[in-house]
C-alpha cells in the first residue's frame, strides 16, 4: 500500500516531535536544543560558559551547592561589555562513565571556559578532555594536585590539601601558641599525606617556635578502636591534634576524650569538617576545642576582616535576596561563585572570545577580590593565597585565623614522608 505524501510529512513530524519530547526528559535536551534546533537562529551576542557538575548520585548535593553558586554569579554579572553571558549545564551524575560523554557533549557546545567538577576523578576527566579541546576549565572544590598539574588549561579555585597542612601549621605555631602537637592521619591516602607532610614541614621550619611532635600515628580506614588512640593522645600530653580523619572518626575519638578529661587539647581538621555535621559534632562534644581549613571566609570574626572584599559584601546581599537570611551559604556555593569570577574576569581580561586567549587571561589572573577573598595563579594554576581557618561559635561556622602570607601549592612529585 502506498503511502501518500501528506502522511509520509505526518508521520515524520510525528517522530520528530517524539523525539524531541523523549529528549525533553532528560538532561541532554537542552543540549540538544542548541545543537539542532537552535542552530539557525543562534543568537551570535552571546557568551556560553560551560557547567560540569553532579546533579544526581552521591555528590548532588556539593554538585548542587557549586552550581548555586556559579548561578548566583551569573545573576550578578549576566554580560561581558554588553555581550550576555549564558550557562550550558551538563550533569556528570556522579559517575565517571557519564562524565566522559557529559564532557565531549560539554564541549561540542564550544562554551568559551569550563567550571566543573565537584569530584576529584571526574574533574581529572575534564581537565584531560579540555586540554585537548584547548578550553580552560576550573573546578571550584576539588583538591587533587594531578588535576592540574602540567596542564595549561586547568585551573582550581579551592586552595590543595598542600596548602591547607601548611595553614593549619601556622595556626598552631603562631595562634594557638602549641608546644606538644600530635598527628593522626588515614593510611594510605596519599592526599592526607600531602597534607601530613606540609603540616610537618612548616613544625620543622619554625624552630623558634619550638613545637614538637609528641605522636605521629596512622590509623587502617576500617579502625575504630578510639579508646587506645585517646590513651596514646593522653600520654603524649599533647596540647594540638592534626587530625583530618573525617567527622565519624573524630566523633568517636571525641567521646574518649570527654572520658579522660582532656577537654584541653584542641583538634585540627580540613574542609571536609565545613558542613552541617561539624555544627552538630559541636553541639554533640560542646568542651571539644576545634578549628579546621575552609575557603569561606563569609563569617569572618572581626580579628580576620582582611579577608573580606567588596565582592563579598556583594556576595551575601545577593544571597539573603535569594534565599533569605536564616539560610547560610556553604563553602561550595562560594566556591562556585569564585569560579565564575575568574572565568568572567579572564573573558573581560582576554578582549577576545578565544578559548586559548581566556586561558592565558585566567592565568595572568592579578589580585583579583571575589567573594572568598584575593585570587592569584601559579605556574599550575592553584591559587597562591592565604589559608583561612574556621571554628564553631554559637553554632554557626566562622573564621577564627587568616595566615599573614599567601601560600603556594607544592607538586605531588615533591612531596615525600
């Protein structure tokens, strides 16, 4: 039977219009859409900026958090000299199978910069697929030194675990005044030992300071014999504990502390510490003394005010507009912010929508206020600033110490045991 040539036209438009309304259910419409259908009618004034982020799976909600953010940023500063600025959002659902698809289709999109991811291996996939593609990226959080390392075009706004062992150093030398301070870190996780090894390094310098290490203990992932461990920590009459072991851990570590009364010891910890659950470990272990790295210096203490720029008043206006002033920001959310910062500021820097020129922009990023504070680049394009450290009070995260210099990230090669 023939087919007449009206229906043959129905019957097309109908699968067309099936297709297009089973891509509408899913994240890749949209890209879809700028591929195929917009194709013709692109609108040639204007800038895409790509977001590679988790939107589903076990890093949503930091995935989230970052897009926030950059969201947040966007709404601030929407064009670059008249030229609109748009977000092509790709979700990488945290899975790194997905990610590598999510960052070729990322890229077949020609946004002029990247900012992604909120993990460490699938921002390890960006960074290689970017620079082949020779488009600057920047992760806003993740910490791993090999994502950047060697690669021109990758860039991060968070500050390495390096940097952080360097920044809690200085805050037990030179705040605390620590005499006797004690390590407890993971086995086996070699960003804790970055991290282990500049803490050590920065003690050994400052002999002035005349602090020394009076435990140095690795503890198996799966150990959770806390009671030994807070006897060792009694006995060693520490005064400071560097102890980034995660908050589960530390909880449990805490309650042998409170046990042995030494409520007097005062426990250091990463970023990983900046979240909902160290606000209720405090409430928790309300004696424990405590400080930790984080990026958000929004609740600075009046002692640390250096740190807050223009931008971040700007920052936390547009967020209490948005989200109302009983909701604080998070440490990725400003860290999205950050990381669309640069990435307008290089575009406005470069004079010129090339990929390449944005990234020798970013690159040659000069003191730059955003919302966390100043931003410079080294040679691997790791900020070079100062460490912020934060603390609890009256439930709310702030920053209790600002190192007095800014401090460089040192290479995976270079750091030793």
């Amino acid at each position: 039977m023939k087919i007449s040539r009206t229906a043959r036209r129905i019957i097309g438009l109908v699968l067309v219009f099936s297709a297009v309304m089973m891509l509408a259910g899913c994240t890749s419409y949209d890209n879809f859409r700028r591929t195929f259908i917009d194709k013709e009618t692109e609108d040639s004034n204007v800038i895409y900026v790509g977001v590679f982020e988790p939107q589903n799976g076990a890093y949503k909600e930091i995935g989230n958090q970052e897009i926030q953010g950059i969201t947040l940023a966007n709404s601030n500063y929407s064009n670059v000299k008249g030229v609109r600025v748009e977000l092509v959002k790709v979700d990488t659902e945290s899975d790194t199978n997905t990610a590598k698809a999510a960052i070729q289709d990322l890229i077949k999109m020609k946004p002029v910069a990247i900012i992604g991811s909120a993990e460490e291996a699938n921002s390890m996939i960006a960074a290689e697929a970017c620079e082949k593609a020779k488009i600057p990226m920047i992760t806003p959080s993740a910490s791993n030194p090999l994502i950047t390392e060697d690669n021109p075009y990758a860039f991060r706004a968070c500050i390495t675990y390096n940097q952080r062992g360097t920044g809690l150093a200085d805050y037990a030398l030179n705040k605390l005044s620590s005499k006797k301070i004690g390590i407890v870190t993971i086995k086996n996780d070699s960003t804790l030992s970055s991290m282990r090894a500049a803490f050590k390094k920065v003690l050994k310098k400052n002999g002035k300071k005349q602090a020394s290490i009076v435990l140095d203990e690795s503890i198996e992932m799966n150990e959770f014999n806390m009671k030994k461990l807070a006897r060792e920590i009694d006995q060693s009459g520490a005064d400071t504990v560097f102890a980034p072991i995660g908050l589960e851990k530390v909880d449990l570590l805490f309650t042998q502390i409170e046990k042995l009364h030494r409520t007097d010891i005062t426990f250091l910890g990463n970023q990983e510490w900046t979240a909902q659950g160290i606000i209720n470990l405090s409430k928790k272990h309300p004696n424990i003394k405590l400080a930790f790295t984080s990026d958000n210096v929004l609740n600075s203490s009046d002692s640390s005010g250096k740190s807050l720029t223009a931008e971040t008043q700007r920052f936390l206006i547009k967020y209490e507009n948005q989200y109302g002033d009983n909701v604080e920001p998070t440490q990725n959310t400003v860290l999205g912010y950050d990381s669309y910062m640069l990435v307008i500021n290089a575009i406005n820097n470069a004079r010129s929508l090339k990929p390449t020129d944005i990234k020798d922009a970013l690159q040659n990023t000069n003191n730059l206020r955003c919302a966390s504070g100043v931003f410079n680049f080294d040679k691997d394009g790791n900020p070079v600033r100062s460490v912020n450290i934060s603390r609890v009070k009256d439930g709310k995260i702030i920053t209790a110490y600002v190192t007095d210099s800014s401090t460089k990230a040192a290479r995976m090669k270079k750091v030793n045991e």
